[in-house]
C-alpha cells in the first residue's frame, strides 16, 4: 500500500533572518564573555607574554583570552559550541544553518560555485572548531594548522560570498567594507607581531592583540550581513509524517546577471568546467617547467669557471635562448607552429638530466631544453596573436608559472626540486616533476594550432620589432633576476641587526602577492600597465630598491615587482604581433646581454673588461629600465591598430580568464600557509648550554656546488649539525644572481638548524658573500665592505651575540686573492683595526690568505687587533683562520671538506665564564683527550676514516688547551 502523506499543522515559523542573528549574537558573547571574566580574573596573567607583562602589555590577545584559564575558557567554548555546531546536532547550529541557507539562496542550476563556496564555509566551521578545542598548549602544531586553515579558508569565503551576492545593494556594499577591513587588518597585524616576536618591542604585543580582535570583529560580521538577504526564506516547522517527496527544486537567483557588468563579476560568474580548469593548470605548469629551466641553466653554466678558476668556454651555453631567431626562417616557423607537442616534449629532456652524472652532459641537456623551450614559448606567442583570449591565456601561463616557481623555491627554502643539480638525496622531485610535465604537455597541446590563412592575416606590422625587442629584453631579465625567488629583492634592503626591514620568511609571501596584484592588473587594466604613468611608477620603484635600505628599499621592491607583472602582459602582447625573430630571438640575446652585465659588475677581477662596470649595478637598473621603456614606446605606437584588427572576444577571453585567476589565487593561498609555516621560532638551543661550551667554525662553501654539480646544502646541514657547531661562518654564500640560480643557503641550513641568520652584505654590494649563523641570538651586526683598489670586494660582518648572558664580538671575513697584495694588505689593516675597536670577547673566522707568522699574518695576530691565533703551531693552513682574545679556548680541530667544496672546515671551542691566560707558554698548553671532559671534547665520529668523506686531518685528531 503506498504510504499517505497530509500536509500537518505548522508548530513553529520563523524568518531566516533570525539564524543570522542566532550566530552573530552567539559568536560575540563567546568571546567578549571570555574577555570579561578573562580580565575581571586574570587580568596579568592573561596580559602577560614571553617578554614582557604589565604596565608595558595592557590589553590581552584572542588566544590569551579564550586559553587555557578557567573559567574564561569555559565560557568561550560552551558559546561558541552553540554557534560553531560542534555538538552532535550540527545542523541545528547557527552557523551550520546559515551556511546551508546561503547556499540555497545563491544556487543556480549547472554552477559550481555556489557548492564550493558552501564547502569552504563548512571547512571554516569545522576548523574553528579545531583551534578552539586544540590550544597551543595541548598541541601546538595541530592548533596552528587548523588556525592557518581556518585563515585561508576565510580568503575564497569572502570573495566568493561578495561574488554570489543577490542583488542587495546594501548587503553588497557591507560585505565588501567588511571584507575589506578583514584582510587590510592582516598587514598592521602581522607588522605588530613581528614588531613583537623578532624585535621585542614593549607594547607591540597589545597593539597587536587589538588588530587580532577587529579580525575577530569583522569576520563575525560579515556573516552577520546575511540578515538582509535572508528575510527572503521563512523557516516552517510542520508535523508530518512520512518521507519527503525529494529535493525541491532550487530557485535560481535571476537578478544576480545585473551585476554581470562589472569585469571582475563577469570574470568569476560563469559556469564552473573542471575542464578548463585542468587545461590551465597544465598551461601553467608549462610555464613552471619553462621557469625551471630557465633558472636551473645559470647554476650549471657556473660551475664550470667555479672549478676552472676562470672563463672555461662552457659559458656559451648562456646563449642557448636564442633559438626563436630561427624563427625567421618560413619552413622552420611553420614546423614549429604546427607541431608544438612535439617541441615541447623535446624540451622535457632537461628534467631527466639530473640521471646524468657527468656534469657536461648535463650541461648540454639543459641547454637544449632550454633552447627548445624558447622556441616553443615564442611560436606560441606567435601563433596566438591574432587570437586575443589564446594569446592572453597564454601570457597568463608563462607569468603565473613564473609565480609557481617562486612559491615552490619559498617552501623549498630557494632551491627549485626539480632542478637538474637537485636528485632524491638532496630533496629533489624530479620524477613527479617530469611525470606532471608529460601530462601537462599532452594536455595543453589538444587543440589543432593556428595555421595556413588564420596565421597570415594575422597582423604584424604594427609598430617597431626593434623597440619591442628591448622592450622584452628587458623584461626577461628584470623578471628573472628579480622576481624568480621571492627573497631576492629581500636580500637587497638586508643590512643587519637589529632587524629593520623584511625578513626572507614570512615576508616572501609579500613579494609573491605583490606580483599576483601586478599580474591582476596587467589583465584588468592592460592600458593602464602599458601608460608611462605606470612606467614612472616602475622607475620609482627601482629607484628606491637600488637606493634605500630596510623598509623603504622594500617598498619599491613591491612597486618593481608589480610593475614587472602588470607590464609583461602589454609588452609579450605587442611583440607577439610583431616579427618573432627579431622580437623574441633579439629580445633574449638582449637579455643574455644583461645577464652578462649583471654579473660582470661582481666578477670584473676576472672577465675581460670588467673594471669597466665595477660595482655598477646602479647602471644595470637603469639599463634595465631603459630596455623596458623602448618596449613600453612601441607597445603605445601598435596599441591601437592591433585592437582594431583583432576579433573582439572580451567575453570569451573573460571566461578562460577566470580559470587562470584561481591558480593564481591558490597559488597566493599556498604562499601564506608556508610564510606562516616557516616563521623563526626564535627558540633555539646550544648543543652543550650546561657546560657553557660554544663551537664556532669556518668554512668556505663554494657557493653550495659540490665536485659533482649536485646542490651541497643536505650534506653541509648534516656535518655542521654533526660537528655540533653553535656558530658558522660561511664564505663565498651569496647566490643570489642569476648564475648561482637567485638561491639563500643559509636560509635552508638556519631553518633545519634551529639557527639565527645574518645573510651578509647584500647581492647589491657586489661580493662573493659571507654569512653568520648562530645558535645564540645576534644582537646588532654591521657590514663592512674593506678596501679593494684594484680586486674584487671584501666582504666582512661585524656581529655582537649574546653567549650565555656574555656579550661575544664575532667578525666573519673573506679577503681579497692572492692576485692583489696591496688590496690585501689594506684590508689587513682595516679589520685589525675593527678588531681592536672592541674590549669584548671576540673571535674572528675568516680567509686570509697568508701563511703562518709571515706578512699580513702579524698584523692580525698583533696587539693591534688584540687577537691571538687558535692553534699557532698548525703550520699547514693558507686561507682558513680562526683568530681570538678574551676568551677561554679549550679545543681546535680541521675536518675534511669530502666533495661538498674545495676548502676544509676549521673549528674551535671555547669556555664562558672562564678568563684566558695572558702568558703565551701557558694560555698555549695542550692537554690530552682523556684528560678532557666529554662535554668539551669533539664528536668522536669524525675520528679515523670518519663519516661520508669528513675526518679529522693534517694531526689526525682535534687538539685540546688547558
């Protein structure tokens, strides 16, 4: 018998505006309960952090309040359980409804959107659920991961609420007020913390804790603007028996096509095709792949003059760009156009290099798929001229993978995974990396390309080849040099302690925004980002990058870095109109121009006329900027012709947009959970802080290329942590050009050490690099360029660390070669004299270049530096010394470098809280080993044969001082 239905009675109705002030009300009594009873309690002790308590912190933070406390906490949970549904009646909960209600309000047949935005706002309820029930107390780790997730979450909640809003224009101008003010608070928010948690600031803390409650603030109320859309639902209660007949039907929200005039609406209001989103993906990881090998080519162009010691004729590989001149040969322009997978799986050839030990054949491989990818970027560009969506799609590829690789290098702390010189032991992907590239390349070369008639009646006279040739030389370069790692511009405005400007991590997350915001421009604004207006803000940007240190050099690195985004799509648009030989095959041999320039001006001591732009990076900015500006004049000159010959397919070119922009969008998303996952703990610990022993070492990197051409950085964390060392110095560390592959190793070996960092002089200072890395905290620190006249530059720090409650001056120092006597004796009398400058107890790591009680030697062990020799026995040493004065030293050893580089390791220990002996006899007597603590003795590891390669040396086993 078929079951009988009725109607029923209705018991209960409601308006669904109610649900939206269920949850508003709700939530802000969670929390202002908490705070009330919090500081009614507990007021110090919730107002109390890790530096400071009150009067100086006066207002206390959200986690401080809701916390571990009782009853405050209590308070919190038992209110937000009722709003956030973490009960087992979830669907009866305020924020489960209003979810559930939204979606029903916004969605529409064969659209996705609706349902993605409901399930970010279920992912949101639930992880608010996670950092509210786990504390940092109990876990720290899972309460950070559900707070980072509940923050990213938060970003396409927001713009996916504004983009669904009904037409409710009251409603639509609150949820963007809010959702504003939401995401402006981040920046003053994370400023405060960092003014807090690196610099110490008194009261930061408090100002800080007011920003994290107006995020608390402004997030509930955003939810709360629901209450205007909602009075359309009426919720019914009825008393009924039997089964539902089945889903009604959802009402489509007509009205919402009205705001279809808005391009940003138009972008992301179409229908949601998993399609089309797989087909960018696989565009842009084109792009990546592209970037890969782009930035792996410096890197293994420059190990070869590393190990020669000087130009060894490999360096003609740098011109492997210039393969689209073939270009202008009509039978091989048509092959390339017609057989693009073709090409492009030939250019995949890089990716297995790294199955080739021998370093010249890998060499050639990347160079051939570096050859062959700008090949098939430029007949790309080419063939997709005359079809303004392709070609923007295309644009979009290059730039973004440009994007992708610089957030891959941020997680993997400026190394690229995929990278010839990188394989499995030392964190290389390379396999998934060329698998994923297959797919993409099969995926992305479906379509049939533009041939025969399409492709001629494309234009290609407008305006100059020449100038847009510059222009892209330019651009090229300033994008890779610039913008390939998202510390590059950071290391630029670095100058030291105290901290006074952007940090590698978090503020790495800024410059990969800053070029997201560019490249959102150049698609929005095209004509905007080919004005001279916006080309002046771009110099102004440079201007201030090249000219200013700390936060005010860092401000023009984010203008630069949006500028370069915004440009690059004017720029490759107006030269793929153009004669592509001349506009891509000239526009990299420029670029290969400039990549020379820019090293030239920091390896003028060995390039043929090289004093000639000594030290002139201001000159390289400039020219950079220049080459841009002949772009920017010949893109204005064929700006309108080429809009009047092209087919209007704005609407088209929209849609496809929008599968780029979410990339794009998950691509920043990613950028900000792995600033926040690589923030300093700053809670670093010494390997013997009971005995007071500190072990400082000195070790020349070979700019982190081992014999091999394989990335050095695993094996030198393994044998520092191995060695125990407190304090390193590093020399010949900076990688931050081109040729070295725009990297930080001291990034990599601080973060996995649980160290502090001082990078050194900049890469705009024109040295080679010296680096400090300490366990204990770095107080203040200088740089110091020292006299050289006639060689390359040395570099110097100067830094003061705070030893177990005893101020320590440590100097680390490269000196000039061997080449130049007079550079060095100079830069001898310079340091000796810094290092006299202090009373303090100092140690000097440096490269000499001398030997033992001969020259330059006796001005640095003299009592004009104050300083004595480690070890003035060891006979046997050159470049490597370590130098000291008011300290006890209790040890001294050399270790075996293996192939990670062509210099030994020096290291010595020393006693705090014990005086030296000022008499030579005695401050110089040796004990044996089983008279030694073991707290104070050297690993035995390294003893005999050692371990990997690294053994003790020259006396076979460490030496030891009473």
């Amino acid at each position: 018998m078929p079951p009988k239905f009725r109607d029923g009675d209705v018991v209960l109705s409601f308006s669904g505006t109610w649900i939206s002030w269920a949850h508003t009300i709700v939530a802000y009594t969670a929390f202002i309960s908490a705070l009330i009873v919090g500081c009614l309690l507990h007021y110090h002790k919730i107002v109390q952090n890790e530096y400071y308590g009150y009067p100086q912190e006066w207002f206390p933070s959200v986690s401080a309040t809701i916390g571990d406390r009782y009853p405050e906490r209590s308070f919190f949970m038992v209110f937000i359980a009722i709003t956030s549904g973490t009960t087992p009646e979830i669907m009866g909960s305020p924020r489960f409804a209003l979810v559930a209600l939204w979606y029903l309000l916004t969605a529409r047949p064969n659209t996705t959107l609706p349902k993605f935005v409901a399930g970010m706002g279920l992912f949101r309820t639930l992880t608010c659920g996670g950092w509210t029930y786990v504390t940092s107390t109990d876990d720290h780790d899972w309460h950070d991961i559900f707070m980072i997730s509940y923050l990213v979450a938060t970003l396409p909640w927001t713009l996916g609420c504004i983009a669904l809003s009904p037409n409710n224009a009251k409603a639509v101008k609150y949820r963007k007020y809010l959702g504003g003010a939401f995401f402006g608070t981040l920046v003053p928010l994370v400023y405060f913390f960092i003014q807090h948690k690196v610099h110490q600031v008194a009261g930061a803390y408090t100002i800080y804790a007011f920003f994290e409650w107006a995020l608390i603030l402004f997030d509930v109320a955003f939810d709360a603007v629901t209450a205007l859309d909602f009075d359309t639902f009426e919720l019914v209660v009825k008393d009924v028996k039997g089964s539902s007949k089945g889903k009604n039907k959802l009402v489509a929200d007509a009205v919402l096509e009205k705001e279809e005039k808005i391009q940003a609406a138009q972008v992301f209001n179409q229908t949601f095709s998993w399609s089309d989103t797989i087909d960018a993906v696989a565009d842009i990881y084109n792009g990546f792949v592209f970037w890969s090998m782009l930035t792996s080519l410096g890197v293994v162009v420059w190990y070869f003059p590393l190990w020669h010691m000087g130009i060894s004729g490999y360096e003609a590989l740098v011109m492997s760009t210039i393969s689209p001149f073939l270009l202008s040969n009509r039978s091989v322009r048509s092959w390339v156009v017609r057989n693009p997978r073709t090409l492009q799986l030939a250019a995949l050839s890089g990716l297995l290099a790294y199955n080739v030990t021998n370093p010249v054949l890998r060499l050639f491989m990347v160079g051939f798929a570096v050859s062959t990818n700008c090949l098939a970027w430029s007949a790309a560009w080419y063939s997709e001229a005359g079809q303004r969506s392709h070609l923007e799609s295309k644009i979009s590829a290059w730039i973004i993978g440009l994007l992708m690789s610089s957030v891959v290098k941020f997680a993997f702390k400026t190394n690229n995974p995929i990278w010839p010189t990188s394989h499995a032991a030392n964190g290389g992907w390379n396999g998934l990396g060329f698998i994923l590239a297959v797919l993409a390349v099969l995926r992305s070369t479906r379509r049939k390309p533009t041939v025969g008639k399409a492709l001629a009646s494309q234009g290609r006279q407008e305006g100059s080849s020449l100038l847009a040739a510059f222009g892209i030389g330019g651009l090229f370069f300033g994008l890779h040099s610039l913008l390939s790692d998202s510390s590059t511009m950071i290391l630029w405005v670095w100058e030291g302690y105290p901290i006074r400007g952007p940090i590698s991590a978090p503020h790495g997350a800024w410059t990969i925004a800053a070029m997201g915001a560019g490249l959102v421009l150049g698609l929005f604004n095209e004509s905007f980002a080919r004005s001279w207006t916006f080309y002046g803000i771009g110099c102004i940007g440079a201007a201030f990058l090249t000219l200013y240190s700390h936060w005010k050099g860092f401000y023009g690195a984010l203008t630069l870095a949006v500028y370069l985004m915004a440009a690059s799509v004017p720029l490759i648009s107006s030269a793929a109109g153009k004669r592509p030989a001349i506009t891509f095959g000239l526009g990299f041999l420029v670029y290969n121009f400039m990549v020379l320039f820019h090293v030239w001006v920091v390896a003028y001591a060995f390039v043929p006329g090289g004093p000639l732009v000594r030290e002139h990076t201001d000159w390289v900015m400039l020219s950079t900027m220049l080459l841009i500006g002949c772009g920017v004049f010949g893109s204005l000159s064929s700006s309108s012709a080429a809009q009047k010959k092209r087919p209007d397919a704005s609407l088209n070119s929209r849609k496809k947009r929008a599968y780029y922009l979410y990339v794009l969008g998950a691509l920043q998303l990613l950028s900000i959970s792995i600033a926040y996952l690589r923030f300093p703990t700053y809670d670093y610990v010494p390997y013997h802080k009971d005995e007071k022993i500190f072990t400082a070492g000195i070790w020349t990197i070979h700019f982190s290329l081992d014999n091999d051409m394989w990335s050095s950085e695993y094996r030198m964390r393994d044998v520092i942590k191995e060695l125990e060392m407190d304090v390193v110095g590093l020399l010949e560390s900076d990688l931050q050009r081109i040729i070295m592959g725009n990297r930080d190793t001291t990034q990599f070996l601080a973060e996995d050490l649980g160290m502090y960092v001082d990078y050194g002089p900049g890469p705009n200072k024109h040295t080679w690099g010296c680096a400090l890395l300490s366990k204990f905290p770095i107080i203040n620190s200088t740089h110091h360029l020292l006299p050289s006249p006639v060689g390359e530059l040395a570099p110097a720090i100067h830094a003061t660390l705070d030893i177990y409650g005893e101020l320590v001056d440590v100097f680390v120092f490269h000196s000039g070669q061997e080449e130049d006597p007079e550079d060095r004796r100079l830069q001898t009398e310079y340091l000796s004299d810094l290092m006299g400058s202090t009373t303090r107890p100092s140690i000097l790591l440096s490269y000499l270049v001398t030997k033992p009680w001969e020259g330059n030697y006796n001005t640095y062990v003299s009592e004009r530096s104050g300083m004595h020799d480690i070890d003035p026995t060891d006979w046997d040493r050159w470049c490597e010394y370590i130098l000291y004065k008011n300290l006890k030293r209790t040890g001294y050893a050399r270790v075996s470098r293996s192939t990670i580089t062509d210099t030994e390791i020096q290291v010595g220990k020393f006693q705090i809280g014990e005086k030296e002996d000022p008499a030579p006899n005695v401050r110089n007597a040796r004990v044996k080993e089983k008279d030694v603590p073991m707290g104070k003795r050297f690993p035995d590891l390294f003893k005999g044969e050692g371990v990997r390669g690294h053994n003790y040396h020259v006396f076979d086993e460490p030496r030891y001082f009473a």
